[in-house]
C-alpha cells in the first residue's frame, strides 16, 4: 500500500505556500510605519504610539463577511471585487462612530486552495485596506476538502479602529427635526443576496453573463459591483462638519438600520423618491412584483450611509460631500467608476411623532 500524506486528503501544503508568495506584495503594500514585523509571523503587531496624543483613545472591533454574494463571484469566476466587499463590511460600520480603521484581517476557507484565485481575493482586500487606509496585517487560508466544494470559498474580515472616547459619534443627542443625508451606494454592496438570486435567477431566469442594456455591463458584473467604502468620506466630513449620528445601511435596509442610532422614542419619515438610485435598483423597481417596504428592508436602495445633523447644517454638509474627490474611485474598473461617485441627498428628518420608520 503507498504511503499516505496530507496531498492525498486534498490538502495541498505546496500550492499554499506559492498563494502566499503571489500575495505577499500586495500585502505589503498596504502597510504604514506603524506596522511591526513582517510577514510569517504567527500574528500581526501594529503601534499606537501616533494615536496617544488623544485624550482617551479607546479601540473599536468590527467583523463581517461577504455573504452570497460570493455565490455570484463563484458563478461568474470572478473574484477580483469581493475582496473589497470584505473590507467594506467592517470598516463601514467603524466609521459609524467616528474610528479611524487601524488595521485589517482576513480569513478564507475553501474546497481546494488555487493559487491565482488567492491572489485575486487578496489583491482585492488589498485594494479594499488601501482605499481604508488602514494596514492588511494577518490572515488566514484554511482549506476544507468535504466540507467545502472545489469551487466553493467563504470570506470573513476583521478590522480594529481608533478614536477619542469624547469624540466618538453615538447619536445620543439627535432630536426631532434633525435631517437625515443619505450618501449614494454603488449598487447593491453586500447584502440580500439570498433575495437577488432568488428575484434575477429563479424568477426571472436571468443569464449573469449576458449584457444588460440599462445596466451598461452583464447583470454578473453589475451585481459585483464592490461595495462602496466610506472612510475618507465620513472621517472628513465629522473634521468639518457637526455630525449627530451615522448609520451603515446593510441587511435590513434603510427601515432597520438608521434607528438603532437614534434615542428611543424617536421615528424617521424617509422621502423615497428624494435620490437617484443606481440602476440595478431601478431595474428591480420595474419588475413591480416586490412591496415598497420589503424592498427598502431588504436593500440599500441606493443609500448605503447616512448622516444626521442639525436642520442648519444640512447644506454644509451635502455640499461637502458633493464638491469633494473620491480618490477610491482610481482602485476600481472602469465600468465601476461611476457607479463609485459619493452624491449627498436630503432623505428625510427625525420626528417625535411616531418610532420606527415612516416612508413617504
């Protein structure tokens, strides 16, 4: 009988070393000075000593994943853009209290490890912590044949910020009458994919790959488009603006997420028609076969962050985020360009009238 070893399992040390080496640059390119060490070490060090000039720093904690979206990517063959959905997931929700995301971790689990394929997961992720600027420290590559298929990966991310204790953004003093600016999405990001592929190819038996008139590019791509990252955005806007509170729009929409910031006893009256949604939403809308409330519990629709601040500091504030350069918008393909512009909207205000969300 042969001898037995790892490789027949369906586990391959030598391809895993070589992922490593494709990857390793483009690691490094995301690190600062306050990396410490280098690669192979058996976790990552980062320095603090460039925050201790606050009053009371504290460290916030973010982690998420990609969700099914990575079905699409997996269907598609196409896995240059989930890397940056996974950054964006954790680092979104950082900035929801005003941190500065420090740095970031990855962990991947598959059915049988491909070099090429790492590569261009990482290269994203990559992609995702430059556009953070924060330092891709650590990770993990874990290959499961049996409980993964050959084709089949899950993605998680980790992420630590920074902030001033007293300066963090927590929404406790947000009052009727307080308006609410939505910041565009760039489609879908990722969140209710579970519903997307039961809408476009169950439904509708939609092919990916065929091209899409008003969506300029295949319904695949277009329901790759990465997930927008808000961190320059809203890290600029609280140095120059009075922000209230901010809220990351993921899985239960713009009726779910924007009142957990906001003191109990208190509602929102959302304008749906007040910005223009991308077209991916536009296409779901004229479908006609989904509830106006479901779809704005279960997507974005078109809004993926938004601010509250008092009613006069509204237009600073939108003529901010209107008049400033998105420079992430140089890390993506060029059909994701303009999807990827940050446009301010008034979307709505608080209100002592009614909890919950009212949509108008």
């Amino acid at each position: 009988m042969a001898m037995l070893t790892y490789k027949n399992s369906g586990v391959n040390i030598d391809e895993g070393n070589r992922a490593v080496d494709l990857i390793k640059g483009k690691i490094k390119e995301t690190y600062d000075s306050n990396v410490v060490g280098d690669l192979g070490n058996f976790s990552g060090s980062y320095s603090i000593k460039d925050f201790m000039g606050m009053e009371e720093p504290i460290l916030l904690a973010s982690t998420d994943g990609v969700g099914t979206k990575l079905k699409i990517a997996q269907m598609m063959d196409k896995h240059n853009t989930v890397g940056i959905d996974l950054v964006a997931m954790c680092v979104n929700d950082l900035i929801c209290q005003g941190a500065k995301p420090l740095f970031f971790l990855d962990y991947i689990a598959l059915g049988k490890l491909v070099p090429e394929h790492i590569e261009k997961i990482v290269s994203g992720i990559a992609d995702g912590c430059k556009m953070s600027s924060c330092a891709l420290i650590g990770g993990e590559t874990a290959e499961m044949p049996g409980m993964y298929g050959e084709d089949d990966y899950d993605l998680a991310g980790f992420s630590i910020g920074i902030a001033d204790k007293k300066k963090v953004v927590s929404g406790a003093d947000v009052k009727s009458g307080d308006v609410l600016v939505g910041i565009s999405s760039s489609g879908i990001h990722s969140n209710g994919f579970s519903f997307i592929r039961k809408i476009f190819l169950d439904e509708y038996k939609y092919d990916l790959s065929k091209y899409v008139d008003e969506l300029n590019m295949s319904l695949g791509d277009a329901l790759l488009t990465p997930t927008k990252i808000y961190v320059d955005l809203a890290l600029d806007a609280i140095k120059n603006n009075n922000i209230k509170a901010i809220a990351h729009i993921t899985g239960g929409g713009l009726i779910e997420n924007i009142v957990r910031v906001i003191p109990k006893g208190l509602g929102l009256d959302i304008e749906t028609k007040s910005w223009e949604k991308a077209p991916i939403f536009k296409m779901i809308e004229g479908f006609d076969a989904i509830d106006k409330r479901e779809l704005h519990k279960s997507f974005n629709m078109g809004v993926g962050l938004v601010m509250i601040v008092n009613k006069e500091d509204v237009n600073k504030l939108v003529d901010f985020v209107n008049n400033r350069e998105n420079k992430n918008i140089a890390f993506v393909e060029d059909k994701y360009k303009e999807l990827m512009e940050d446009k301010a909207y008034i979307i709505g205000e608080v209100t002592e009238k009614h909890e919950g969300v009212e949509l108008i």
